[in-house]
C-alpha cells in the first residue's frame, strides 16, 4: 500500500529533470505537502524559480491521473509548490485502508534485510540500572522495532564490561563491606561505590559461603567480592530489561570474549604489523592523530601489569563486529562517553573496518521532577534513583514513552507527577485513551449486529480530510526514522494523531438509538476514518513497545 508522499513522488520525477527534490510538510493552511523541485531545478539549470513552479503545475494539471490526485497547487515564496490533495484521493486512500489489508500499512523494505547489530544500554555492571539508562532502554528497544519493520534484520546486543578499573573498584568496595559487617576497622575511600546495594551484596555473599579464606585477606577477599558482584549485579539488570519488555538477543562479555579469548591482544598485534602504534614511557601508544585525533592515545599500560586500557576493548569489540558479519553496528552512548566517539571511529579506520559501518548516538542526560524539585544523580556517591524502583511507581507503557518524546540530543526532564496522572494531560494515557474510544464504538457496532465496511464511503469534511493524510503520513515517518534514527519522531506522530482523533470522536455522531443502536447518516464513513486511525495508533504504539489497552 503506497503513502501519499510516495505518489507525489511519482507524479513530480518525469518533471524534476533529474535533481534530487524533497516532498515535505508545510504549515496546515498551506496544504498537506510541499515540494522544492522548481526551487532546485532553477538552481540546476537556470530559470526563474516561479516560472518552473507554474510550468509543472500546469503540466500536474493536464495529465488526468495526477488532476484527479491533486486539488490545489499553488507557487510559493522562491519556487515552492505547495499541494493539497483532492477530496477523491483522500476517500480513495480511505477505502484503501477500510477495504484493504492493514497488517503491512506502514512497514517498507528499506533495510533490505541488511544485518544490524545494536548495542546500547551496556552500562557498567558496577550497580542496578539506573534511571538514565531507561532512556536508553527505551529507544534502542524501540529502534530495534522500527528498524525490523522497515526490512533490516537486528541483534539486539548489552556490551558488559566485565573488565577493567570500574569492575576493580566494585569488587573492593564490597570486600571493604564485607569486612566491615565482620567487625573490621576500615578505611573506604571516596572513590568506592557507596550505595547501600554495595552492602546488600557484601551481605549476600557472607550468607552465600562461596569465601572461604581469612577476612583480613583483601586482595583475595576482593576477587571473590568482584566475581559475586557482577553476576549479581547482571541478573538484576536482566531482570530490570526484561520487565522493561527488552529482550536482548546477545549478552556479550567483554572479559570472555575479548579480554580471555586473546582479541584484544590481537587487534593490538594488526596495529603495531600496520604501523599504527609505537612504544614510548614503557606503554604502547596508538598513533591517534594520523586518524584525526588531537593526540595519541595508551591502548596497553606501562608497568608489571601491562594492562590494556578500555579504547584497546573498544577496538577489538569493533573488529569483532565486522568478523560476525553485520552491514551497520550502532552504538548507543551516554553523553558522558562523547569523548570515546572519535576514538573508536579512528580504531575502526585503523582497523580498516569500513567507517560507513558504524554509527555512534549519543544521548543525553535525565533530571527526574518531582514537583518543582529536579534530582541530580551520581552512581558512585550512591546518589541515585534505580530504574527498577521507577517502574514500581509508574507503569512501563508511560516510562518509555516518556524517555521518547524527545530527541536524543536534548537533556530531558521525566516529570514524576505528570507520568502517574491518568488524565488526558498524560501523553501516553491520551495516545491510549484514542484508541480505545474507537474499541468501544466497534464493540457496540458487533454487538449490535451493524456493517460498516460494505457501504459506500461518503464525502470527508475537512476534520476527515486531514485525519485521513495524517494516517498517511504513518509510513512516510517509520521510513524517515529508518534514514535518520529519529525514533522521538513517532511519538510525536502519535500524540499529534491521537490529538486529531479525539477532535473528530467529539465532534462526530457514529451511532444513535437507546433500544436499538443504528448508524447515524454518515456513522460508516465516519467510524472508517476511526477505525484506520485506531489501527495506526495501535501499529505506532506497538513499535514504541507501549500496549494498546481496548477499555480504560
């Protein structure tokens, strides 16, 4: 089933002269769709702007498949040509959506089955998930979604970073616990974990027998602690994802499959061979700077240990992406890695990995509202609200949806009040509350032994027309998302659909009688433009992982 925006395109491309226009939104009053092929092919070959925008409309005018699409078409500003579709079309689209098959609206093929890995929310395995990484909870799962429907085939992927500095810390700040809870005078740093789940599990793992050496012991006592810690800490995360309605498809380990199997080792072998890295100070330094860098960077540390540091992780994580074979690997970072953005994209061109391969989000940060009062987090002062303990006072559907009303790139605040109201002021709530007004009017229709589908479709008024483009404009956004990776785009679309549907429930009879319920005059033509937008919304929904209640 094509989109409008798809049949303008067809109409406008034996007329664009080859440039590659674009077909957009203009402001309502100025119709449903824009285009700037006049604009480009002044720009390309010559010629007045206005004048080219007058010679297409004309010739949009003489052809008799596109004048019965088409009802106004007039120039605007330097060669704009803003377009409103013909009330023919619209009833046509309408009984397209009614009459046809529904269960494909919207997807496309613009992956091409293309593989996709997608990792995100991979946070450190040093505390329960935090608030902040529902935000990115949400959207990955939610990409993940969008991205399947629009032909691409993913893996959904959590990096554990089992390994390293930050994993150290954690098994010696629950071995300090540990001793503590056994009566040991101890010191503890500031730069140890502090949360109070740092004592839980340090008091799990006495109850749990597994160390059996001396308490005084540290060292020994913290590689225990650590080992304890993660999987812990890691059956708690999975626990939070899965209720969170994520199900990830690959738990990759970064100690397992890079740091133990010898990959890291290895990829830093293919630099030095590619002259990529020199020794200086006793560490191993990456030549950074030939790839963009402002400067070199330590990918193995000096000393006894000779550790590597977390880039050289990077690097192999990297590598071995392209070895299992994926056309594009997202990553999705907090803002607080922005700096890691330029490192691992100069790895994978050291690499020789492809660079158009690999894409990096960023997200930013989320000040949870309480009130009037924003709250400000830190994991290792133990500052923090748990995602878990999030979802125990506000339910999935609104949590998600909330993390997604807004662009990746903007700090968002999650107003705590707003997201338990169950009112129409609640974005989610309303969203829902337009589908299952239309659930109720079918059920009625059913139960009252009523058709609608079979009978002619009469003429749409103007709060039909533009419902009936706005459900159109549905695959026109999924396939945008696809392109770009704007999922904040489709909650958008939801909010402003349902907003049209409510404005036409309320100002629309569909069925009338107390004794015996009967459609009112134009009740078929109208519950069709309810019932398409009904099954859109749930389509949308859907795809943000937010269910789709028929009674509320």
């Amino acid at each position: 089933m094509f989109s409008f925006r798809e049949k303008i395109q067809t109409f406008l491309k034996p007329l664009s002269q080859g440039v590659d226009f674009e077909v957009t939104y203009p402001r309502p009053e100025f119709g449903h769709y824009a285009t700037n092929v006049a604009f480009l092919r002044a720009k390309q070959g010559g010629g007045a702007p206005n004048e080219i925008a007058q010679e297409i409309i004309t010739a949009l005018r003489a052809d008799p498949v596109s004048q019965n699409f088409f009802g106004e078409l007039s120039v605007a500003g330097p060669g704009f040509i803003n377009m409103k579709l013909a009330q023919s079309a619209l009833n046509q689209g309408l009984k397209d959506l009614v009459l046809g098959d529904l269960a494909n609206f919207g997807q496309n093929n613009f992956g091409g089955g293309k593989k996709v890995n997608l990792e995100f929310i991979s946070a450190n395995p040093t505390g329960p998930l935090v608030v902040v990484a529902g935000r990115a909870a949400a959207y990955g799962d939610a990409l993940a979604r969008i991205l399947d429907f629009s032909g691409f085939k993913v893996t959904r992927e959590y990096f554990i970073n089992d390994a390293g500095r930050q994993v150290d810390i954690l098994g010696r700040s629950v071995a300090r616990r540990y001793q503590e809870s056994a009566g040991l005078k101890v010191d503890f740093p500031d730069d140890f974990y502090q949360g109070d789940y740092v004592v839980q599990i340090a008091k799990d793992l006495q109850e749990s027998g597994i160390f059996s050496g001396s308490v005084e012991d540290f060292e020994d006592l913290a590689k225990v602690a650590q080992d304890f810690a993660i999987e812990k800490i890691i059956n708690q995360i999975k626990e939070t994802t899965e209720k969170f309605g994520i199900k990830f498809d690959n738990w990759f380990s970064e100690r397992k499959e890079l740091q133990d199997s010898g990959k890291v080792t290895a990829v830093l072998k293919e630099l030095t061979a590619a002259g990529h890295t020199y020794e200086e100070g006793g560490a191993v330094w990456f030549t950074g700077t030939k790839f963009g860098l402002e400067q070199d960077i330590v990918v193995r540390r000096s000393g006894e240990t000779q550790m590597t540091t977390y880039i050289a992780s990077d690097f192999a994580y990297a590598k071995s992406k392209a070895e299992r074979g994926f056309d594009l690997n997202i990553y999705l970072f907090g803002a607080d890695h922005h700096g890691d953005v330029p490192r691992v994209y100069a790895g994978v061109e050291a690499l020789g990995l492809g660079r158009e391969k690999f894409k990096i989000i960023l997200h930013q940060m989320v000040l949870l509202k309480k009130g009037e009062t924003l709250v400000r987090m830190s994991k290792r002062k133990g500052e923090v609200i748990f995602l878990a303990d999030l979802l125990q006072e506000v339910p999935v559907d609104v949590v998600r949806f909330f993390f997604l009303m807004q662009s990746l790139d903007t700090q968002t605040e999650f107003d705590l009040d707003l997201a338990k109201e169950l009112s129409n002021k609640n974005p989610v709530y309303y969203a829902q509350y337009a589908q299952a007004r239309v659930r109720s009017i079918e059920k009625k229709i059913v139960a009252g032994g009523l058709s609608w589908r079979d009978q002619v479709l009469g003429e749409l008024d103007q709060p039909g027309q533009e419902l009936v483009v706005e459900i159109y404009r549905f695959p026109e956004v999924i396939e945008a998302i696809a392109k770009d990776l704007q999922v904040h785009r489709l909650t958008t679309y939801i909010s402003e659909l349902a907003g049209k549907v409510h404005h036409f429930y309320d100002n629309h009879r569909i069925l009338t009688g107390r004794e015996e319920v009967v459609f009112e005059t134009d009740g078929p033509g109208n519950m069709a433009v309810l019932w398409a937008s009904a099954e859109v919304l749930k389509k949308a929904l859907t795809l943000l992982g937010v269910s789709t209640p028929e009674q509320m």
